[in-house]
C-alpha cells in the first residue's frame, strides 16, 4: 500500500463497518487518521438519513476528535431491482433518503465546522450507474445521479474555503450489497465492465484517500472514474 499522511488529521465515515466504508475506515487509519464510524451497526448507532441522528453523532464526534478534517459519503443501499412501472413508491423513498439525502444532511452538518477551521475534505460515494442509469434499478441510479449534482453544487459553493467536495463513480464491488440485487442485474453490471471484473473495495479506498488528503488541492465539485473502463465520459 501506498501510505499517504494523514498524521494528526480526523475522519468520520458513514456506513464503515463493512464493505467499501470498512476499506476506506481501514486505509485511512492505516495512513494515521483518526477515524468515526458512523453506521447502523456502530456502537453507538447512528442513522444518517435522519438528521437527529446526525447532530448527536457529530457532538460526540466532536467531543471524542476534536475536530472533523474528513467526511466520507458511503453509507447506500441497492434497493430493488424491478422495473420503473412496477417500483414501490415507498421503496423508491427509501433508498432516495438512505442514498441521497443522508448526503445532504451529512454534509449540511460537518461543513461548516470544516469552513471555519479553512480546512476539510468531503469525498461523496456516488456510482457509474448514476452517470448511466442501470435498468431495473431506478431509484438507485437516480439517487446516485444525485450525489454527482449534489458533490458539484456543494464543492463550488465550498471552492474558496479551503474544503474541497468530490465523488468517485465506482463500477460494481462484490460486496454485502449484492445480497439486495438479483442474479441477472449481477451479471448485467459484471457484463458491462470491460475489465471484465468487479471493482475491489481496496481499489476505491485507495483514490478516496487520496481525495480525502491534503495533496488533492485543485479538484473540486468532480467526478473521479473507477470502473473498469465502463464509463463513457
């Protein structure tokens, strides 16, 4: 592993406990960071697609750290895979408010503490599927498309802060969350990637902290590819 130094520096990451989050949680530790965990399986547990949860979590992170230098946006679920026509409303919702809006409440939360310390670093989870929209998963490529607008509204509103707000696109990773997919949109994903492989979670956790480090200083509000060679633009 390529250590970059995050000696000193702080870091929260939401859905860390497993996956993609727990690659990242690991690699930043590793590289000397600090690091919060904030996930429904944490201790405490924290929600972030419900604000309250949020404020509490960033007290006692607060408190424990001292201060926030990074945010990690990974917290996601799949949600189903049937056609629009047939999607439930209610689950369209859920994976909206899981995906989409704990983003906004996340960073609505932290940034500021990140503006007035002229220093921070946001690096959002969105996915390929968002720049693409994968048939037979709606609301999550609408939500993920939604990250992207999000991380480019938020990093120019941030741009001469000294906070720096980006996302990466990730093909598929063979992680837990394939558990909520079907067999047939595994292998529509798998076929799409010319790498003819899935992402690993160590792949994605080494471009997210080097976004998240003081060396990323002149992108912000971008899109970081990592998919296998799928994404078109």
């Amino acid at each position: 592993m390529n250590k970059l130094d995050f000696a000193g520096r702080t870091a929260i990451v939401t859905g860390g406990m497993q996956g993609i989050g727990a690659a990242i949680a690991k690699r930043l530790q590793d590289s000397g960071a600090k690091v919060a965990v904030w996930d429904l399986d944490g201790s405490p547990k924290v929600d972030v697609s419900d604000a309250s949860s949020i404020d509490s979590a960033l007290k006692r992170t607060l408190s424990e750290l001292g201060r926030i230098d990074v945010l990690v946006n990974n917290a996601g679920v799949a949600g189903k895979n049937v056609p629009t026509v047939d999607y439930p409303i209610e689950e369209w919702e859920r994976v909206l408010r899981i995906n989409l809006t704990s983003q906004f409440l996340t960073c609505r939360a932290v940034a500021p503490h990140m503006v007035k310390a002229k220093y921070g670093r946001i690096v959002n989870i969105a996915s390929v599927a968002g720049k693409e929209g994968n048939p037979n998963a709606v609301a999550y490529s609408a939500s993920k498309a939604g990250v992207i607008s999000l991380t480019k509204s938020v990093g120019k509103e941030l741009a001469q802060t000294g906070v720096r707000v980006n996302c990466v696109t990730p093909a598929a990773a063979k992680t837990a969350i394939f558990d909520q997919m079907t067999e047939q949109h595994i292998n529509y994903m798998l076929a799409k990637i010319p790498m003819g492989r899935f992402v690993e979670v160590g792949e994605i956790a080494a471009l997210v902290c080097w976004l998240a480090s003081a060396d990323c200083t002149f992108s912000t509000g971008g899109v970081f590819d990592i998919s296998g060679g799928r994404a078109t633009y």
